[in-house]
C-alpha cells in the first residue's frame, strides 16, 4: 500500500521548530539592535569587552573542568565495579544518580550550607577555597544523573566482564586494566558526559548565587536586571556554546578508535581471509 | 608426574551444585577438549583453571605447586574466549603486545615477539588494524596470540569456535591444533560441538550435570562409550534393550539369542540391560554384513542424495541405518520386511 504524505507529522515538526526558534531568532535580531536604527554587533562587543564577563566565565568554566574530572572520578569506577562485582546493587545506585533531577538545588544547597556552615565540624564555607570546593562537588552532583547514564551506556556497549578476565589472564592488575582497557573504551561516553556536565553547571544559578560565587549564571542574571541588549546578545552565544557541546559530544560519542574525526578517514571493514 | 592436575574440585553457587568432585590429571603438551551440552560445567571447571572462578572444593595443581588461591594474573595461563574480547581501542600489535608490556618485556623484544606471534596465525600483515575492522575468524586468530604471546604454561580455549560460521570453524580449529602442536602447548578446549572434539583432541573429557562421565581418547569415547550419556551425546546411537541369558555375554533381543563379545557387569540372568549400536554398524537387507541379525520392520524412509536412511522397527525399538545410494538401487518400502544385520561385536553394552 502506498505511503500517504506524513501531513501530521510534518505538522507537529514545524510548531515544534517554530516554538523552539522563533523566540530564538527574535532574541538574536533584537541582540542586533543596541544601536539605534542599525543592525550591529555592538551588543556582543559590550559583553565580550567586559572584564566581568570573562572573569565569571573562566571561573565557571574551571569550576565545570573540575566538576567533569571529579565526575568521572567517582562514576567511572563506581559503574565499572557494580557491573563486575555488584550486579544487584545497579537498580540502587541508578535511582541514587537519578535523585539531583527529584531534590531541587535549592534544597541541595541549603543542605551544604547546614552541613558545612560556620557552625558545622567542617565549615567550609567560611573560606573562599572551601566554598569553591562546595561549588564544584555540588556541581558534580547536578550532572550526576547525564554523567552516569552516559558511561552507564557506555559500558554496556562493551563487555566489561570478559575484558576484565581477558586482562587479568595476561597478568594486568585491577588498575591497569580499569586505566588501560575500561577508561579508553568508554572514554567517548565520559567525554559525552563532560559535555552535558559543562553545559548544565556553566550557565548554572542557584548553586552559585547561594554560594555567593563569581560564576557566570548569576552575572547572566545580573545583566539580565541591568541591561537591554546585552543579555540578549549573552543568550545566543550560551546556546551557541551549548549547542557546540552538544555537537562535539556527537562527534566523540560515534568516533571510533584509528578513526580521524571526518567519517571519509574511515578505514574500510576487512574481508575474510582463506585460512 | 602430571603437568596440570585438578584433584576432586567442586564448586556451588549457593545451593546449586555445578561441579562435583571432578579430577583430571593432563600431561605436558596434552590437547584435552571438554565436551558436554550447556550447563554441564565445563566452562566452569575452564574457568577454575583460569582462575576466575574459587573452587568450593579440592585443588588445581601445576607444575606440581598449587595454584588453587593463585589470582588469575599470577598463573601465567592464557585464555581464549568465545566472544573474541580483543580490547576494542587497541590495534592487533598493541593486543598482543599488552601480556608482553604488563610483563615488562623490552620495547624491542615486545616488536619481535609480536611480529612472531602474528607470523604464526599468518595476520602479520593486519598489525594495524583495529578488531572492528576486521572479520570474526580473523579477530580470534588475533586472540590467539594475543594469549599465546606471553608464553604461558598452558592454554585455555572456552568455545572459540562458536561465533563463527562453518567453514571458519573447521579451517580455524585444524590451524588452533596445528599451532599447539609445533608450540607444545599443554592445551584445554572448551565445546559441546562433538565433532570439533573428536577431531583435534589427544583426550576427550565428556561432561554432564557437573561430572566427568567418560575420560578417553576420542575413538574410546566414540567406540566405547562408557555410559549410556556418552552414547546419546558423541555420534547417533540406536539403543535397544535386551534380556541377559548368561553375564558372560549371551542376551536375548526380540526372540533372537546373541551372543556379545564382552560379558555383562552388573546384571544377572534374567535382567534387561541397554545395548547401542551405531548406524555405521548396521547394514539393512546385505546378509554378508556381520555374523548377526534380527528382524525388523521398515518404518520410514529418507533420500537424502548420497545416502538413504531406513529407520527400522526391530523388536519394538526404533532404529535408524544408513546407505550409500546407488543409482540402481530401490527404496524399500514403509511396511516391508527387513533383516538388520551387524557383527555382534558391534553391540556396545551401555551403563544406565
């Protein structure tokens, strides 16, 4: 029978597009318009001029860098060893990564704040170094749920079991065959979760504004109260770089190793050779 | 003394018992298969071996130093496994090479070993190649040696075979057995593919519910079945039974009286007892064939090109015979008479 045209389809498709980008475009023309009876980048020199802007932006950027290695410091062992060892705790520590998306950060924060205040055994807070490290592990706990479904996937693509034993039969030890065989082997679904960690603790607020951190979430709201053009210009280029970390973790998430980043570099598969 | 003993090892996963007090002694350069359907054990008692497994019981010894509490990286045994498990992010050099780097072998003795290793299974020219691109056979060639290259003391091979097609598999299991000749390797072959078993082993260990049922060379195993297991599982086997005359070795089957080439153990006048015959024993309606024979009944019949099967229904057992075809020749047909004749000698007296 043939195929009538997917009119429904299409529909649903083109309000979708249309509710995701005529906003989007609206914001990116009036980002155009600071000066009067022009169109102009002038709102993006402004921002990309300001000091604040580059000093919250590398500290958020640090503060993500740490949160991603932190990250996959803890999930990667952490998967690798229920996999192997503790197949029936999986359900447990999948809900436990799945609990920052049901506790608001809010919550999270005031909870760091209790537990690590100046009155606490360990009160971080009242250091700049401290408050940082609070930052960072808070981030690491938003991006829990991104970070451990990515490497989650990543290990069940390969078979850690067997190349575990494979390993160890050629005389590796548990940390040589965790740096050597497992970390390379889900080394895309780590660098796919780094990407999300970063995009999601970037632009990330309440942590930050709670914690009262020079991060660039609460300069985005700063500007926000402050000025017309400008955060309008700081919109399109958050989902620029958004959109860019969502693009390289597709690229890294396919890449295949002896693999160039273009898939024309791609080595053909081998025939069966005649024993 | 024994190269490789496993001295009454069992082993439970709570209350399933998976091996059962299984021994085995093998000697240096020995090619031994484990055969037996799934959930038998063989992998598992592989897998002791290998180390990945603890026994519940017993001991492995080799080399005469036990290794029962030995870590799997400590025992210097190489495995093959079915599912290839070439280390995906490595080329074929970097896999075989990486026993040889955790070993901390010299950069260039690593080169030249490698080089060796793949010059053996005839890859040298795919040394840059990752496992994806390159074909199953081809992918457990490289596993080969990835295993063989650190030079262990015995190798282990758990259904390597099994993932490939057929072709692949009789050429790769006829070079697996070449390599372990020329390398000497004391080898243990993990299948339930009868036919790869009898064909490469020096010695077949068939398996069922957790125990060695039948320990031999592979025309013991397949002449002599030890058990009436070992019987139905190596090759086709018609069974009939019969009632013991004299233990010496007459029995009654049917109404005819034969006389056996071994006396009956176990069984007294008057019992039943189980006797095999194998298909290639049995010639239908060819009176020059063997000294003995029964009559029967034609049940079915099968063309099947060079060869008709007859299944036959002697003394209400269903039995099935093979023949060459011959162009000339007629197929009997369902109903008719027909002489089963075979040497009695034949008749295999098989353990319940």
């Amino acid at each position: 029978m043939k195929k009538g045209f997917p009119f429904a389809s299409v529909m649903i498709a083109i309000l979708a597009g249309a509710y995701f980008l005529i906003p989007l475009y609206a914001t990116f023309q009036f980002s155009l318009q600071m000066v009067r009876g022009e169109w102009s980048l002038a709102a993006y020199r402004a921002v990309l001029g300001s000091n604040v802007f580059l000093a919250t932006l590398s500290f958020s950027a640090i503060a993500s860098f740490t949160a991603i290695v932190l990250g996959a410091l803890i999930v990667v062992p952490t998967i690798y060893w229920v996999r192997l060892k503790l197949p029936r705790l999986r359900p447990l520590i999948e809900f436990l990564s799945l609990l920052p998306l049901i506790i608001p950060p809010v919550v999270l924060v005031f909870g760091y704040i209790r537990l690590f205040g100046s009155n606490s055994l360990l009160p971080l807070t009242t250091s700049d170094v401290g408050t940082n490290a609070l930052l960072v592990v808070g981030y690491v706990v938003l991006s829990l749920p991104y970070m451990f479904r990515a490497v989650d996937n990543g290990m069940s693509v390969i078979d850690i079991a067997t190349l575990t034993e494979a390993a160890e039969s050629l005389g590796a030890s548990r940390l040589r065959t965790i740096v050597s065989v497992i970390f390379p082997n889900v080394r895309s679904a780590i660098v796919s979760g780094a990407f999300l960690t970063f995009s999601i603790s970037l632009g990330e607020f309440v942590l930050a504004s709670l914690l009262n951190r020079p991060a660039f979430g609460p300069y985005l709201v700063q500007i926000g109260q402050d000025r017309a053009y400008e955060p309008a210009a700081l919109a399109v280029m958050t989902f620029a770089l958004t959109w860019a970390c969502m693009l390289m973790m597709q690229i890294f998430a396919t890449k295949k190793p002896g693999t160039r980043l273009l898939p024309r570099f791609r080595f053909r598969p081998a025939k069966e050779m005649p024993a | 003394m024994n190269f490789l003993r496993i001295a009454a090892i069992g082993k439970s996963f709570g209350q399933n018992h998976v091996v059962k007090d299984f021994s085995l002694d093998i000697d240096k350069g020995e090619f031994i298969s484990f055969l037996g359907p799934s959930g038998c054990g063989k992998t598992t008692v592989l897998r002791m071996v290998a180390g990945f497994e603890a026994p519940s019981a017993g001991r492995i010894l080799l080399d005469g130093a036990d290794i029962t509490g030995v870590p799997s990286r400590q025992r210097n045994i190489g495995m093959v496994f079915q599912a290839y498990a070439l280390f995906p992010n490595m080329t074929v050099f970097d896999n075989v090479a990486f026993g040889l780097k955790v070993a901390g072998v010299a950069k260039s003795d690593i080169a030249t070993r490698v080089d060796e290793m793949l010059r053996l299974i005839n890859l040298e020219h795919l040394a840059d190649r990752y496992p994806y691109q390159m074909s199953g056979g081809q992918q457990q060639r490289v596993a080969l040696a990835r295993a063989l290259a650190p030079r262990p003391r015995v190798l282990l091979l758990d259904e390597p075979l099994s993932a490939l097609d057929a072709k692949i598999r009789v050429s790769l299991r006829e070079e697996i057995r070449a390599i372990q000749r020329k390398l000497g390797i004391t080898t243990i072959f993990v299948t339930h593919d009868q036919e790869e078993a009898l064909s490469i082993s020096d010695r077949i260990v068939v398996m069922n519910g957790g125990r060695a049922e039948q320990i031999g060379a592979p025309s013991d195993i397949y002449n002599r079945p030890a058990t009436r297991f070992v019987a139905s599982f190596v090759g086709t086997l018609n069974m009939i039974e019969a009632e013991v005359l004299d233990p010496n070795g007459t029995v009654r089957i049917g109404e005819t009286v034969v006389s056996l080439a071994e006396p009956i153990v176990h069984r007294g006048p008057g019992e039943k007892v189980s006797l095999a015959l194998r298909p290639e024993a049995g010639a239908v309606d060819r009176a020059e064939h063997g000294d003995t024979s029964l009559p029967g009944t034609v049940v079915s019949t099968q063309f099947l090109g060079s060869v008709i099967r007859v299944k036959l229904d002697v003394a209400g057992h269903r039995m099935s015979f093979d023949r060459f075809n011959a162009p000339d020749s007629r197929l009997p047909n369902i109903g008719d008479p027909a002489r089963l004749h075979f040497a009695a000698r034949d008749l295999l007296v098989v353990q319940d």
